[in-house]
C-alpha cells in the first residue's frame, strides 16, 4: 500500500477531547488509508470509544482537526456521517421483531434506502440469510452482533468504525465476522476495529495503534511492534509476551 496523502482517507491532527474535567483524549495524530484495516488497542478507559465517537460524529472534539475523504468533519458533519457506518460496542437492536423488520426500520431511515431484495442480499453477506424472518431475541450473541454490521452497512459506508464487534461471542461468529471485514477492506471499505484480542489483531489489521490514557503510544505494524520491543531488550516469544509489552 503506497503512503500518498490522497490515500489518506481520514487524517486525525491533534485531537483533545475533554468530558467535564477529565482529558480522555490529549493530542492524537493519525492517518488512515483507504481499504486498510487499522486495529485500535489500548487499556480500559484509554480513550478508544472517544476517539470512535468523535469519528462516527456522535460527539465533537474538545480541540484539533478531523477530515474524512478531505472534508473536516466540523463543517461537513452530514456528509461525513454518509461515508460512516458505525457499528457501537451496545446492540441498537429490535429485540421482538425480526432481522427483516430491523434491516427494512434502519433502511427508512437511512438516506439510501433499499428494496426488499437488496436488504436481503445485505442480510446473507453478513451471514443471517437463513433467519431472514426470525425474530431477533431467538439469536445467538453472535448473529445479533452479525446483524449490527448488516445494519450499519445499509447505507453504503467507505468507512465501517467498529467497537469491539466480536467481544463475548462464539469462535466461529467471531471467525466469520473476521473473514467478513477482510472482504469489506479487499472490496475498498476503509475498517477501524478495537478489540482486546491480539489474535484478531495480527489476523485481520494491517496496522495498529495503541492508545494509552488518551495518547497515542505506538501507530504501526506488528512486526514495526515486534521490533521495537526486541530494541529494548525484551525478548518476545509469543503474543501473549508482546500483548503484554504492548500495553503495559
Ligand atoms: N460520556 C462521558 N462522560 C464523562 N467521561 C467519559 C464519558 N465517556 C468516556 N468517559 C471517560 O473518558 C475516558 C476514556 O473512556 P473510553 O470509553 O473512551 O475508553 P476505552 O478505551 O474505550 O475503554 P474500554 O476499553 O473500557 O471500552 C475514561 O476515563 C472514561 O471514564
């Protein structure tokens, strides 16, 4: 993947966000490219889910700058939020009505809405074909969370913001969802995933950034990771040694 600036689909400069008195995010830089899918690692209470927020334009920044596609997300807030799917850590579900009900209530709302045909199509790429009329409170963890990416694929996104999409679900969802964004990001959908799992990490993300009580500790790859740590002296021989390192 060349590093041009105009490969660069989201650029994030300086970027501070502060929730009444406490500082979650101080000061994170970062670029993205288009088709990449960047792993976003950290502590709990690091600032993964703001610096999400703040790109899905659920909430402003305290201070800096954030583009999509060369549109500040300030000024360009509805046109941003097009080229967004946003797939929360919570299920934005209708728990009694089925898959169908809920891929056609979140299509009418969406500005690009689609036929019966086209949501069904949507419905068995993520997987869920088979329970098309089944009523969501009858589905696994795992098909609920299927569903959420479905739903938040309807409107087309360039971008998919994904918090912690496989947390607590079965390996073989968990496996399918994993196989699933590969495609997206091949097809072009730009893909930012936080997970606490390594594993998930070296399979599916091109590059990683680690963020530490609101600052961005490392952006690279695994190997770059690796490499580093082996610098300072440590000698990694799992991942479970460099999770560790990583985070510590
Ligand atoms: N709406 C809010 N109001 C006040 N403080 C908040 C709010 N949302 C997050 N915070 C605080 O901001 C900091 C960063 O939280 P955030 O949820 O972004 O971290 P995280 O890395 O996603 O954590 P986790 O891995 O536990 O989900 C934490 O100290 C958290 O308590």
């Amino acid at each position: 993947m060349e590093n041009t600036e105009t490969e660069k689909i989201i650029v994030i400069k300086d970027v501070y966000k502060k929730y009444k008195g406490r500082m979650a995010l101080k000061g994170v830089s970062l670029s993205i490219r288009k088709g990449e899918i960047f792993g976003l690692l950290g502590p709990n209470g690091a600032g993964k889910s703001t610096l999400l927020s703040l790109l899905a334009t659920i909430v402003p920044p305290s201070k800096g700058a954030i583009t999509v596609q060369g549109l500040d997300l300030r000024k360009h807030k509805k046109k941003v939020r097009e080229q967004i799917g946003y797939v929360p850590q919570d299920l934005a579900l209708w728990e009694e009505f089925t898959v169908k009900d809920n891929f056609t209530f979140w299509s009418k709302l969406s500005k690009r809405k689609k036929s019966k045909e086209e949501l069904y199509k949507l419905c068995e790429k993520v997987g869920l074909g088979d329970r098309w009329n089944d009523r969501v409170e009858n589905l696994s963890g795992g098909m609920k969370r299927k569903l959420n990416i479905g739903i938040a694929l309807i409107h087309e996104p360039s971008i998919l913001i994904m918090d912690e999409p496989t947390v607590g679900i079965d390996i073989q969802s968990k496996f399918e969802i994993n196989r699933y964004v590969k495609e997206l990001a091949a097809e072009g959908t730009t893909i930012i995933y936080t997970t606490h799992d390594m594993s998930e990490i070296t399979t599916i993300c091109h590059r990683m950034g680690v963020l530490k009580e609101g600052r961005m500790d490392f952006i690279g790859t695994i190997e770059e990771a690796k490499y580093n740590a082996e610098n300072e002296g440590w000698n990694i021989k799992n991942q479970e040694e460099l999770i560790y390192h990583i985070l510590k």
